[in-house]
C-alpha cells in the first residue's frame, strides 16, 4: 500500500513532506527533523530550508546549509531513532533491543505486548521487525507518555501497527488474551504481571523477557516465573565495547651505545653490542601501527535479561 | 486421544524440519518416518511425534520409540535432614553404595529416572550431610542425567544460532548468537527489504535474515567458488515462496560487474549444493549419518525398480526384445538426462543474468557480510550495489581485518557513522541466595563493523579531507589517547 508513507517500516528513495528525518552533523553527531514545506531547522551550519533542501532530494544526499558548511540527511531506521529520540524515561539501546529481539524469536507477523512503553525506543524496533502483519500491544501506565507515544506513531505512519492502551499492567493486565507470540516487560515489579503475561501469550506457548536493572527483581520474577510454569528461564546480560580505530605512533627509547671496542667505529648488524640486534628490529624514531583502541569509559550495566518459554508441557 | 486432539497449536507433520532438545542441547533433525535418529547417547525413531504438538516432551522406550511424557510431578524429598556446612565431608569416591552394574541393572528393568535418582539419594552416605543448596544441586545433577526427556520444539534463530555456536563453531567462523543478533538489528533487516549477503557460515546467516525477512523483498546471496552453502538454511524449514525471491551471484563475477564487462557465457561448474551436507547438531559428535549417503541408497533402489520393472518377460524371444528395449529405453535416457541437463544450465544462465540485473540496479537496501574471507575487498566492492542511506554490516572473527577495512572505507569515503565493536555476553545462575554469574563464559564472539552508505561526492578530495576533519576528534582527546599508550 503506497499511499501511505511508512517510512519507519519500508525503505523510499526521496524526503517527502511530513517524513521524519535524521541529520547528520558528523561523528555521532546528528538530530531528527520533521519535514515540513516551509519548515527551517536551525544546524551550527546554518539554516536548513526544507522545501528547497529537503523535500525531492534523495536519502543520503549531502546538504549545504545557509553558512556553507555540510550535513547528510539520512532515512529514518528505529536505530537512528533509539540514538535520536527525546527521553521522557530511561531507555533500552540496540544492543540490550537486538538481544532482546532475537530471544523473543520476533518477526514478521509476531504479535507481541509490552509494558511499560516509556520512550518508545522498543516500541519502534519490535513494529519494524513485525511488520507488515502483525502487531504491538504496548501498555504504558503514565498518561501523557501513552499520549506521547501514540502521537508519535501516528506521526512515523505506523499507527495501524500498535495499540496503547493506558493502563496498569499489573492490575489489568495488556488487554488482550491468548494472542500473543511474545511478552516484553521493563517495569518495577515484573513479577506482579507475570500471571497476566501467561494469560496475553497464545495458549499453544510463547516466549517471555523481562529487563530489570537489580538482581533482587530478578530473583523475585525467575521464581514468579517457575511458579506459573514458565520453562527455560535463562538470565543473562549483553554489553557493547566499541574501539576507536586509531593509528599510534610509539616512540623508540634512547637505549644509548655500547662501549666502543678497539676494532673501531660504526655499528653494523653483526656487532652483538647493538642495542637494535639484541632488542628486535626496531630502528630510531617512532613505530606506528594500527589498533581498535577501548574508549575510556564504556556501558557497564544497563539491566538484566530473563528469558522463559510458556509452553503446553 | 480427544484431549491431544483438541488442544491448539502447530503439529509436527513429516517432513518438517525440527530440533530436538534435551536441557541446553540441540539437533536439528528432519522428521522422517522409519529413519533412525541419534542424540545425545541414545538411538530412536520419530514416528511417534508426527501429529503431536511442538513443544511436545517424549522419553525414549523400548524398540526406540518415542512415548510423550506427561508433565513431572515434583520428586518431595521428604529428606528435610541436612548439614550446615562441608567441613566433615570427605570426597573418597566411595559415598555412593550403588555400582555401575547396579544402576545398568535398574535401567535394564525400565525402571524410570525419577525412581533411579531416588534410590541414588537413598544409597548416598553423605547426602544428608549435605547442605540444602548442595543437595538441591545432587539432586538437579543426578535428574539431568537420569531424567532424559526430548522435546522436540521448532527450529527459529535463536535455536540454531545457539546451536551451532556450542558445537559447531568453526562452521560458522565463531559467530556468537548475540553478535548475529546485533547484525540482524544494525542492518535494519525486515521484510520488504532487498538485501545482499555474504556468508560463509553454512547459511546460518542467511537463515537468520530470511527469517527476520518473513519471505517479503529478495535476498541476493553472493557466493564463492561453486556454489552457496545453505545446509543451516534447510533446518529453518522455510516455505518454499521464501527461495523464490532468493537469488544467487559468482564472487567471481563481480569485479566485472562493477566494471561493466559482465557475460554470462561462463559460469562456475556447480556442485549440488542445495542438500544439507549432514544432520546439524550441538550434541554428540560420534553421530555421522548424512543425508548425502541415504539420497544416494534412495536413488539406487529406484534403479533397481526400474531394472526389475524392465525385465518382466522369461522367454527368449522376449528377452531378445527385452534387450533391444533395453537399450532403446537407455538411450532414450541419455537423451533425456542431456536435455534436462542443458534446460537447466540454460534456466541458470537465465537467473545469472536475471541476478546481474537485480545488483546493476545499485539499489540495495542493505549489505551484510559474515565470512571467513578478509573483508576489506568484500566491502569496498559489494558497497557498490547498495543504495544510499542505508546501512552494512560486517562481521569478522579477527579484529584486525575489520582495523583494515575501515581505514579503506575512510578513504574511499561514501559512508559515515563507522563504528567498530563487539559485544560481551555473560549468563547468570538466578536461585534464592545463590545468584550470581555462571563460572563459564564466552571469551569472545567475534567483531562487528557497521556504517552507513552515503551519496558519492564527485569532489572527491573535498569531501574527504572535510569529513576526516569532522570524524577525527579534537586534537586534545587525541593527544591523551597515544599518552596513554605509550
């Protein structure tokens, strides 16, 4: 169906009107932008006129903005997004998203629920990976995140692919019964809506994950989980370590000369009093090489991950 | 069996392709009747799941037939009695009365695993000496290698990826399940895509995406040598409509692609490729059968039949015919077997070409690259394909082909957002008063390189000094950085 533009599920060539948009400054830096004819987004480049910059070009171009200085304008993907998107909660990023999505066996058609939405930072990857058929339940127990994350699907064209419901999940459970091929909760208390995550799941078996970031939850949802017959529960947790590619230059230290002997000046290969022949190879200067060097700091915890089966046996 | 009858869910049906699952091993099997199966120490026919619900748990009876379990009772140790600590404990080897031939002897009069672990607690002299947790522990130990039941569950990514990276690492270029999955999601893969792959990884990867692609858009799997190697593809047990928006191209036609000479008048001589070459598990692997060998028994009883079938008059003169027949219909074959054999080199020249139109587009929504070959060329010519603002990932056992690589991509320029990483994966042991992580994890699961593509900029020069200003940090952060390693 061409008609509607589901830039966040299918891929097009060309920015139209109404398309959110990412812009990219360079080096991790970079913004969403809704595209408007006759909007004007403001970059430390310059001004950005959508009508004549944006809408027609195609994804990927490179931009010169009004003080001649550059951005690409890239296709809206739920990854850009995740990196991109304003926080109204904590977020889950595409590392703990990836896992999470291949655990829970997620793909087109899989019907799966969720609390609590948050930022919508899963929501947005769980409907790429279902679409075109099947679908999100999302329940957020906030009422203007429920509203904000509505009126954000329905801003990204993919409203037709998720319900939110603003409820508390604990209490009334997702709203739905039996439907489900997969069950995500990220809430304070999981283990209060795991009796009414078995009932969401399809009654043939499902799978379930929930994300906590203390192990004193964890131990309270795997023995929830054991007590309503869940089976394979599995905790784990998955982290990033990212390295900047970099070439290094060491310098050679100065091991000074051995004593000159009476046969004379010079160093050659041959003497054994050469510093390089007994040290290695390395001559005067400096040595580069290329390395993956860590960054100072990296992600040491975002929260743990317990998978289980609900299964008939 | 009303009850089995009425209850939902996917059957499993002969033919279908399967796992079985005994605790954290797997085996992908195909269910075929009266085809005997090994796993994990123990020999038995699948003819009795068929009709059965997946998810299904069976043990192994008599004959090698599967009988399906019912759900365990809990065992109630009505031992309350327990120690406090280990310090009068001595391991001599001798605790446990029963023998070798006593528990064989058990096992030989069917007792089931349940009562077997009961009279293991009961001849143990130092179990109820043992503290809660380390009985909790005997008893979790002694059930997982008495109590064996398989469920037969459907194969999905997480099964196989998880499988193969146990037992069969090597095949797969040590590709850690976790590290496909951050592919699967870097690459943005989902239906509707069209996508090129380059794998050597037995076909996992390509599994993998053909599964998160649910048969929408197409997938162009580029090859070396022969042909590709799909043997994990078959154990996802994909409809058949997902191969045909599947297409594959010569790694060895690519450079004339890319420069415009391309001709289909030679292709790669092609082995069978679209066989799975053995039974893929993680379990034992004393277990060698191989569908190549039983394919080639089936087409020899055919011939056979044929032979039979042929020879059915004993006279002479019907003999003397028979001969003459014989040899007609031989011929006839040969003709026939030289007709298909050229309709179908002509059906892949066709394709070939067909393919060739698909990458000449130049519009790929994506690129992924898993294999044993260094990547850098890989990359800098399959980038050729894929359309603008999209993304590529590459995967690579060895971080320093991807140090290379992205040096390359720099400066042949059109991507931005490089990032090289690897992700780091630990499993937690959760019980009350006894969490925390598991003894063993992995050491590594491989790297990953991801970017994405960007329009070429004719002012090549320009484009590349101004973005090697933006990508580079301030001078400052660089200088701290080599200080550090010095």
């Amino acid at each position: 169906n061409k008609t509607i533009t589901m830039s966040f599920v299918e891929y097009r060539d060309t920015i139209k009107d109404g398309d959110t948009a990412i812009v990219f400054l360079g080096h991790e830096s970079m913004f969403p932008v809704k595209v408007q004819h006759g909007g004007k987004t403001q970059t430390k480049y310059g001004v950005i006129r959508h009508s004549t910059d944006l809408i027609g070009k195609r994804y990927g171009s490179k931009v010169t903005c009004s003080k001649g200085g550059w951005v690409f304008i890239l296709h809206p993907t739920p990854e850009l997004w995740t990196m991109n998107l304003p926080h109204r909660t904590q977020i889950l990023y595409s590392t703990d998203i990836s896992l999470i999505t291949m655990m829970l066996e997620l793909k087109p058609g899989s019907i799966v629920c969720e609390s609590g939405t948050g930022s919508g930072s899963l929501s947005h990857a769980i409907i790429r990976t279902v679409a075109p058929t099947g679908h999100l339940y999302t329940v957020e127990f906030h009422q203007q995140r429920a509203e904000k994350a509505e009126e954000e699907f329905q801003e990204h064209k993919v409203e037709h692919l998720v319900t939110v419901k603003n409820q508390d999940v604990c209490k009334n459970g997702f709203g739905v019964s039996n439907v489900a091929d997969a069950v995500f909760l990220d809430i304070p208390s999981p283990w209060e809506a795991i009796g009414h995550a078995k009932s969401a799941l399809k009654i043939e078996g499902g799978r379930i994950c929930s994300f906590s970031p203390c192990i004193e939850q964890v131990q309270r949802t795997c023995l929830a989980m054991e007590e309503h017959g869940f089976t394979e529960i599995n905790t784990l947790e998955s982290l990033l370590r990212v390295y900047n590619v970099r070439t290094v230059s060491l310098q050679i230290p100065d091991l000074g000369k051995a004593a000159e002997d009476n046969s004379g000046t010079g160093f050659d290969s041959s003497n054994q009093s050469n510093p390089e022949s007994l040290y290695g190879i390395l001559q005067q200067g400096t040595a580069q090489f290329k390395s993956g060097v860590p960054l100072k700091e990296m992600v040491g915890h975002t929260g743990y991950l317990t998978f289980a089966t609900k299964s008939l046996f | 069996m009303a009850e089995e009858s009425a209850r939902p869910g996917p059957r499993i049906r002969e033919g279908d392709w399967a796992v079985l699952k005994r605790d954290e091993v797997f085996k992908a099997v195909q269910v075929l009747r009266r085809r005997k199966v090994i796993f994990e120490k123990q020999w038995f026919y699948l003819d009795n799941a068929i009709g059965h619900i997946y998810g299904t748990t069976f043990e192994v009876s008599t004959g090698g037939s599967l009988q399906p379990k019912k759900k365990m009772e809990e065992t109630t140790t009505e031992t309350k009695e327990a120690g406090t600590d280990n310090r009068n404990i001595v391991d001599d080897g001798k605790s446990q009365k029963l023998t070798h031939d006593d528990i064989q002897a058990l096992k030989d009069k069917g007792i089931k695993g349940q009562e077997i672990v009961q009279q293991l607690i009961e001849n143990s002299t130092t179990f109820r000496g043992k503290t809660e947790f380390a009985q909790d522990k005997y008893i979790k130990k002694k059930k997982k290698k008495y109590e064996a039941v398989i469920t037969i569950v459907k194969p999905s990514t997480r099964i196989l990826s998880t499988m193969y990276y146990a037992r069969e690492p090597g095949k797969i270029n040590h590709l850690r399940y976790d590290t496909l999955a951050q592919m699967l999601t870097l690459g943005n893969i989902r239906a509707g895509n069209k996508m090129i792959v380059m794998e050597t990884c037995a076909g996992l990867v390509l599994g993998a995406i053909m599964e998160r692609m649910g048969g929408h858009g197409s997938i162009i799997q580029m090859y070396p040598g022969g042909g590709p190697v799909r043997a994990a593809t078959s154990c996802f047990g994909f409809p058949e409509s997902f191969f045909r928006t599947l297409y594959e191209f010569p790694l060895s036609k690519v450079c004339s692609l890319v420069s415009g000479t391309f001709s289909s008048e030679t292709l790669p001589s092609e082995p069978d490729y679209n066989v799975p070459v053995e039974e893929e598990s993680n379990g034992s692997l004393e277990e060698k059968q191989t569908l190549i060998q039983e394919t080639e028994v089936e087409s020899n009883t055919e011939a056979v039949m044929e032979s039979i079938e042929t020879g059915d008059q004993e006279t002479m003169d019907d003999l003397a015919a028979e001969d003459a027949e014989c040899k007609e219909s031989k011929e006839r074959r040969n003709k026939e077997n030289i007709r298909e054999k050229q309709r179908k080199q002509q059906e892949r020249k066709r394709k070939l070409v067909e393919t060739a139109a698909l990458l000449e587009e130049k519009n790929a929504d994506g690129l992924i690259v898993a294999s044993k070959f260094h990547p850098t060329p890989l990359l800098l010519s399959l980038l050729e394909f894929v359309a603008p603002s999209r993304p590529f990932v590459v995967y690579c056992q060895y971080k320093e082909p991807l140090l290379d690589c992205y040096t390359k991509l720099r400066e042949k320029g059109g991507v931005i957002n490089l990032k090289l990483s690897e992700t780091w994966l630990r499993n937690y042991q959760v019980l009350p008063d006894r969490s925390h992580p598991k003894l063993m994890m992995s050491g590594g699961g491989g790297y990953l390189l991801s970017g994405i593509t960007v329009t070429m900029e004719k002012v090549q020069s320009d484009a590349n000094s101004l973005e090697a200003q933006k990508i580079e940090e301030p001078a400052s952060k660089k200088r701290k950085l080599e200080e550090l390693h010095c």
